[in-house]
C-alpha cells in the first residue's frame, strides 16, 4: 500500500481554496533558477491563449533548490495584454510545494499527480524546467489531446541531432516499440500530457521507493500507458533544446540508469510482451516541420578506445551474457580497422536481448553488468556516427527505423533465451 503525499500545510491550504481544476501543469525542478522563468511564463501564456476558458493552476514541484528558484516561480509574471487579442477568463493559479520521498524527479511527478488527483483535473502536462525552446503551443499540444480527443497519454515527438539522443536511437525507443508493439518515437521524451485518470492509475502503483522516484519516471510513465491499454498518441512540439553532450563522454552514467529502467520494466509487464507481436502506428498531433538544431559534438576516436579496451578487459563479464560465438564477432570487429569501423544492426540488437536476459537472471550485481555494457553501446554509436557523418535527418530517421525493425525481427530470439537459457 503507497503512503499518502504529504503535502504543506500552506500548499493544502491552496488546494483547499481552489476546489477542482480542468487544466493542471506540473514543473518539476531543482536549481533551475536560471530557467524556469522562461517556462512559467510560457506555460501561462499557453493556458491562456488555448484555453482561456479553462481554471487552470501551474505546480512547481521543488527537490530543494537553493538558488532562488522558488523565489523565481512565484515572481514569473505573465501580461495576457501583451500577445493575446482576448483576455483570459480565468487567472492561472501558481503553486510551489516541495516534494516528499527519495530525491529525484519521479518523486517530484508524484507530488503533481498527487496534486492533479486533489483538484480533479481532466488534463495535465508536465515539462522539465531548464527548457530553453518551450512555447506557449507547447501546453496546447501536450493538453489539447487529452481535453478534447480523450487520449490518457500524450508523448512528445521532437525534432534533435542526429547525434543527440543517442541511447533513445539505439536501445530506449526500438526495444520499447519491439516489446510493447506502439510506434512512441521518444518514450523519455521528459515532457509529457496526460489524463486525471492515468495519474490517479500512476499514484497507486507500488514504485515511488524505487529508482523509479530516482530516475526512471519517463520510461515508466510511457511503457505503463502503453502496456496498460490507455489510449496513447504523439504531438509534434519541434525542437528541444537543451544542453546536449558528447555521446562518448557524458552519457554512461544514464546509459546504465535508463537501460535499468527498461529492463525492469521487461519483468514488471512480463506477462504482456512476449503476446506482442509487430508494431502499430499511434495517432500524431501537430504539424512537423523542419527547424535549426544545435550541433552535438561526438569523439568517435575515444569511443572507439573504450570499446577495444574493453574487448580485452571485460571479456569475462561478456561471457557471463553472451555465447562464444557473439564473443567471437566482438573480438573481430574490435581487431579491426578504424577506416570502414562497423557495429551491425543484427549483432547489436542480439547484445541487447542477450543483456536483457542476464539482468532478467541476476547473473550478477546489475551495476556491474550494466556498466560492462556501456563501452559496447560507445561502440555502437560510433559506427553510427561514421556511418551517418554525410547524411541528412531523413536518411538518419531510415536508419534508426531499419534498427527498429531488426529488434522485431528478432524478438524471437530473445522469447527463446528468456524462457529457456542458453
């Protein structure tokens, strides 16, 4: 049984005063003083532009910050007279609360649905607080499917680098697609619409002392919309810019907690996936259309030096996952020539299911094991990034659906080792 949110006196004052909302939008955020103005400001605008009609409240779910951020949110001022034709009318309403339980964003989310649960809100949005692109039609598209076409799950669909997002590309949206059957392009999107009925479903699930309230709420959020039958579709919302990184030199440490999170949730829904079969479009809302995106920088050299490194260090902890013969393929392609350097699709997408099993099996601490797979995705992304170097956003989309595909091919494969061993 999920303890109650406890909440501020002061914060359960306000929501006794406002009664019931249609509309809530949660910020979750920690030390984001320099840009969570920005995004009130564009959260109000967006409320009162496309739903001026709507009671609506704004919750800013605080791990803490000591930056002012708190102090930011409550000054973020918005002035309908200076970008709408009509006024609003309804004031939108601000609440900052700090949130209860283990530091992290899902802790944070839970507070707003919580709050989204109290004040009886048909539709909600949440989106990340350092959201330098964010705009006022942003709330329309991740609000308006819900409000209006009866959808429980909104998720986001941008437009990135063909080098950011790598571990989105190569492992998060082709295995949660392959297992689960649903074509959600970015499943840890981090800006997310959704029904007062799927957060009261989200409350009452037992994760919130998991790593689910540390780190994995994107995915989690997505995959149990999927997996649970909720009605699911995309909004377009362009680009999302943020502070990327070099695939090969900042992204291990979420590589292993976001690979985590996939792989518990192939054990929580245990029962659903190996029925799916195939993957279905799901409705998109919004116009894409192409916009400037800022560059990514990638060192294929020192990615490239991990993974060979780590094809004469790490074998043994290989073999405790994978066959001799996929062993093998590893060593030849480690041997290999930097000119030309390829990672197939097939090889990788049989790393993948083979990892996914031995998690499934405890066959070691799961950090360790994990982390051993690190150097492999630092090669497979390079081979991506070499392959790609003079390919345009079309051509990249082809190739990471090629990979998507090979996934589905292969599900097969991993039903057999889930279920028998090797």
């Amino acid at each position: 049984m999920n303890a109650p949110v406890r909440l501020p006196a002061a914060v359960e004052g306000r929501l006794a005063a406002l009664g019931e909302v249609d509309i809530l939008v949660g910020i979750p955020s920690f030390n984001n003083a320099r840009t969570i103005g920005h995004v009130v400001r564009a959260a109000a605008a967006g409320l009162a532009k496309h739903f001026p009609g709507a009671r609506a409240a704004i919750v800013n779910s605080d791990g803490g910050s000591r930056d002012g951020t708190a102090e930011v949110v409550a000054g973020a001022e918005f002035s309908p007279a200076t970008i709408l034709v009509a006024h609003p009318l309804s004031p939108v309403h601000k609440i900052v609360t700090p949130y209860d339980g283990i530091p992290g964003k899902g802790s944070a989310l839970r507070s707003i649905f919580a709050i989204a649960e109290r004040l009886k809100a048909r539709a909600c949005a949440v989106v990340d607080s350092d959201l330098r692109s964010i705009t006022p039609e942003w709330i329309e598209l991740l609000v308006g499917p819900v409000l209006h076409q009866e959808f429980d799950f909104v998720a986001p669909m941008y437009l990135r680098h063909k080098y950011d997002g790598t571990i989105t590309n190569s492992i998060v949206y082709p295995l949660t697609r392959a297992l689960y059957g649903r074509e959600v392009r970015q499943p840890i999107g981090g800006d997310f619409g959704f029904s007062g009925r799927i957060a009261s479903h989200y409350l009452k699930q037992p994760v919130w002392e998991s790593n689910v309230a540390r780190f994995g709420i994107d995915i989690w959020m997505t995959t149990t919309a999927v997996a649970g039958g909720f009605r699911v579709c995309q909004s377009f919302l362009g680009a999302k810019i943020h502070d990327a990184k070099d695939p090969g030199a900042d992204l291990a440490g979420m590589f292993v907690q976001v690979v985590s999170s996939v792989f518990d949730l192939m054990n929580t829904y245990r029962e659903r996936w190996p029925q799916v079969q195939g993957a279905e479009s799901v409705p998109l809302f919004g116009f894409p259309h192409g916009v400037g995106l800022e560059p990514v920088p990638v060192n294929t050299e020192r990615m490239l030096g991990v993974f060979r490194q780590a094809a004469r260090d790490l074998r043994e902890i290989w073999q405790r996952a994978l066959d001799e013969p996929t062993l093998a393929e590893l060593d030849a392609i480690a041997a290999g020539p930097a000119a030309g350097f390829r990672f197939p699709d097939r090889l990788w997408v049989r790393l993948v299911y083979d990892f996914a099993t031995a998690y499934h099996r405890r066959v070691m601490a799961a950090d360790q094991l994990l982390g051993s797979m690190v150097p492999l995705y630092l090669g497979r992304t390079a081979s991506f990034v070499l392959q790609t170097a003079d390919s345009g956003p079309d051509e990249v989309e082809v190739a990471i659906r090629n990979l998507a595909d090979e996934f589905v091919a292969q599900k097969p494969h991993l039903l057999q080792r889930w279920s028998q061993g090797r």
